[in-house]
C-alpha cells in the first residue's frame, strides 16, 4: 500500500470518528438535525395510531471474505419496550466473550470451519472452540452451512456490527 493510500484511510477514518463525535454529541438531549434516516424513520412510524417512533438500521458492504451483505430492519419503541427483555440476555451474552467476538471476526473474514479457527490465539482446544460455536448457534450468531463450515447469517452480519459500533467509545 502506497503512502499516498494509507494517508488517504487515516483521513477517511478520522472523518468517520468525527462523524460518530458529532452524532453523539447530537443525539444527547437535542432535536434531530433532519438527517435522512431521520427523516425516513418519522416518515415510517407517521401514520402509526400511536406514534412512539421507533429504531431502525441497515448496512451495506462487503465482508473481508467477499461477501456482499445488504440488509435494514426497523422495530417500533413500543414494541422494543414490550419484548421480554429476559429473552434478549442469553443473546446479548453471547457476545460477551472476546473468544467468541474473535470468532465471529474470523468467520466475518472467511475462516469457516473449526480446523481453520484452531489456529486462532488464545481460542483454546478445539473442544473450547466447538462449545463456543454452539453458543453462537444456539442464539442465532451463526449457523451451519455445510460440510462443517459456519457463517453469519445474512440477517444478522449488519446486527452484528451494530452492536460493535454501539459498543465502541
């Protein structure tokens, strides 16, 4: 990579820090600046009876393995609230290991099979590695495809990141 390249990432990263500075600086206590996935969300949950608004995201781009993902959800806030949260733990805890992160990042980037993710440090046997790729299975991290390969599923690579992004200071 050329010097004139890695110039050119330093500055795209440290435009997207400001970005993510400003938006928190924004969404703290202040009215929305009229961005547009403002704007659509208001114009999606404007004809509810009961508008409370709601949360919505979407991602596009392609994985270090190729992969090209494209995908948006959106929930109402009332039906956020409403949901048993309880059910959302074993999820949320799923994530709490950096064992498992530093899987999901490898599958992320094209390692599929235990084999390929013995070789991860610190992953441990590949007992330790099995029993964390069924955690990941069992609360929708990761599914089989194959001939002992894993994958993110599609619908939940962009909640996947996400939840990274949100988790980042």
């Amino acid at each position: 990579m050329s010097v004139e390249d890695r110039l050119a990432k330093l500055e795209r990263r440290r435009a997207a820090k400001d970005l993510v500075r400003d938006g928190n600086r924004q969404a703290i206590g202040s009215a929305p600046q009229g961005g547009w996935a403002l704007r659509r969300l208001h114009q999606e949950f404007a004809d509810a009876d009961e508008n409370n608004g709601g949360v919505m995201f979407a991602g596009s781009g392609r994985l270090p393995s190729a992969e090209q993902f494209d995908w948006q959800v959106q929930f109402g806030t009332d039906d956020i609230v409403a949901y048993d949260w309880d059910d959302a733990a074993e999820c949320l805890a799923a994530l709490g290991s950096p064992v498992r992160l530093r899987i999901l990042r490898e599958i992320l980037r094209g390692s599929r099979t235990a084999a390929e993710l013995t070789d991860l440090d610190e992953a441990g046997s590949s007992g330790q590695i099995y029993h964390h790729l069924r955690q990941l299975a069992a609360t929708g991290w990761l599914h089989t495809v194959g001939n002992g390969r894993f994958e993110v599923p599609p619908n939940r690579v962009v909640a996947l990141l996400v939840a990274l992004a949100t988790a980042r200071r």
